[in-house]
C-alpha cells in the first residue's frame, strides 16, 4: 500500500514540472511565430537586438544588434527580451515642455548660458592641461608663502 502512495506521488510531481516545461515551450514557440520586423529580441547567448527579417522556411531571424551589425539565428534560440533587458520606449518628441527650452537673445540657439562646451576635438587639450598646471602652481605658491 506504500508504495502505491509512492508511486502516486511520484507521477503527480512528474506531471505537474512536465506541465509548467511545456506551458513555457509552447509561449516561446508563439512568440517565435509572431516575430517579424521591429520587434526588439534576445538571443538565448545573451546579444540583444532588433529582428530586420524572418525567413519561416528556413527557420532563421535577422537580428541587428545597437552597434549596427546584422546577424542571422535559427528560430529556437530567439526568445523574448526580459524586463530587465528590453530598450526604454523613447517619449514622444511633440510632449516635450516648452517651458524648458529656453532661447538665448540674439541666436537660434536653444542652449542656455550655463551648459559647458565640449569641443569636438582634442586640439585644446594641451593649452587646457597647460592652463590647469599653472592654476595648481600658484595655488601651491600661494599656500608655501603664508
């Protein structure tokens, strides 16, 4: 009688992990059936991307990765992208406050007076680490003369 209970519980803990593995199976294989072009995916090694095509013959995704490069998977290792992964959906640009451009007198310019420029290149680098030498030594001066 033991180990008819045994057996019976064994069965029953067999078929419920058996039902939750296949729930999740056929979720992704309804997602890899609607994936088509533009939708942002994971690949199960990790790389994260957007589908640029999906070829259902042959079983194989286009997926372009953020820098750019075009990659091609077979089906089963596309699935969805976790929470944690996906791309924030950008705002709508006509929500933006106006309110918080402000337009300098004179320019076009919607650059406030209190954002730093960044040069494009490094040519003023040397006068500025220069500049801030000089800065360190008469300080250092300063503070030695007192």
């Amino acid at each position: 009688m033991t180990f008819l209970i045994l057996i019976i519980a064994l069965a029953a803990m067999l078929f419920f992990t058996t039902s939750r593995s296949r729930k999740q199976q056929r979720a992704a294989a309804q997602f890899r059936e609607s994936l088509q072009p533009g939708v942002e995916v994971m690949t199960q090694s990790g790389m994260v991307g957007v589908v640029v095509a999906v070829d259902t013959d042959r079983q194989i995704v286009r997926i372009e990765s953020s820098d750019g490069h075009v990659t091609d998977w077979v089906m089963p290792a596309v699935k969805e992208v976790p929470a944690q992964f996906a791309t924030p959906v950008p705002e709508d640009p006509d929500d933006t406050d106006e309110s918080e451009v402000t337009e300098q007198e004179g320019s076009g310019s919607t650059i406030g007076p209190d954002v730093i420029d960044v040069p494009d290149d490094i040519s003023g680098l040397d006068s500025a680490q220069r500049e801030y030498r000089d800065q360190q030594a008469r300080k250092d001066d300063d503070t030695d003369g007192k």
